[in-house]
C-alpha cells in the first residue's frame, strides 16, 4: 500500500518548516553573541564625562598605567592601579609619536584624567609603568573601575622588534 500524495507533501513542508526554525535559531544565536561580544572600548575622559549613567553596566576602558600606582596583595590577590587617559582614536596616537610616547606622555602629564582600577586575582606579568591596559569590567558607585578581566600591552617590548623583522634580520 503506497501512501497517499498529500502525506508525502505534508511530511516534506514539516521538514522545510523545521529546517528554517533550525537556520532561524542559529542566525539569532550568532547575532546575539556578536551583541553581547561587541563592547565599546572607551577612554578615561569619555567614561568620566558620562558619569553615573554608566554605573554598574558592563564596560571595556583602555588607559595608560601609571606604574607608581600599583599596589598588590599577595595574601588577598587584590591589585589597585591608576590608569591615564590616552586618545581612543588610532590617527591621534599615530599623529602624538606613536603609542610608546602617547602612554609614556598620559603617565607623566599630573593634569591627566585617571581612574582607580581594582583587580582581584594574580598580578598579571606584563603589569608595568606605561603598559597600554584594556579593562573589561564595570564602574561602581564610588567612581572605582572593578575589573573582571585585564589585557596587558607594553608595546615598548616590541618596538625594537618590528624594524627587523621587516628587514628580514
């Protein structure tokens, strides 16, 4: 006994059906990991000028460390630092000398906007005077930044390395 025509067609548009519910669930579950992924990277200044409005949210901020900051518990894991406001936008810090002198000029100017940064685990190794810091975390009410996460750059260590590899030596 064959089955009837309209069973085959019934049967074929409730796959196609659950098929685009499939596609549909996958581009929403990538669109919203892409959302979620995609924080604004902000300066000290952009932070401050917005104020208590960014109050608990969850923030990326990148800023120069000023190394006499630095304060850490072993005991604890507890780490306190100051970051200085650097430009965000990369034709500003080509059009400054480059990062290693935008970093270097945020920590020795006084009249630079900082912000206190809290950290609770390891002191991360590339955690120096004039490392370019990325802070993912969030400001709390008493205008300190508690990081959940630290990206440590010092762009110094690889400056020198550049022009040679360039050169092919």
């Amino acid at each position: 006994m064959q089955p009837s025509p309209n069973i085959g067609m019934r049967g074929r548009a409730k796959f196609i059906v659950g098929g685009l519910l499939i596609l549909a669930a996958v581009v929403y579950l990538i669109f919203s990991s892409t959302k979620a992924n995609a924080e604004y990277f902000m300066t000290v200044n952009e932070l401050r000028a917005k104020g208590g409005s960014m109050v608990g949210q969850n923030l990326r901020i990148s800023g120069a460390v000023a190394g006499d900051t630095i304060q850490y518990n072993p005991d604890t894991n507890n780490l306190t630092f100051d970051i200085a406001n650097v430009p965000g936008d990369n034709a500003t810090i080509a059009a400054q000398g480059g990062l290693s002198k935008v970093l270097h000029e945020a920590v020795i100017d006084p009249t630079r906007t900082r912000l206190a940064i809290v950290y609770n685990g390891p002191k991360p190794d590339l955690l120096r005077d004039e490392a370019q810091a990325i802070i993912t975390g969030y400001l709390g009410e008493d205008g300190v930044f508690h990081a959940d996460e630290l990206l440590l750059k010092c762009p110094t260590k690889y400056e020198e390395a550049v022009p040679s590899q360039v050169s092919g030596n």
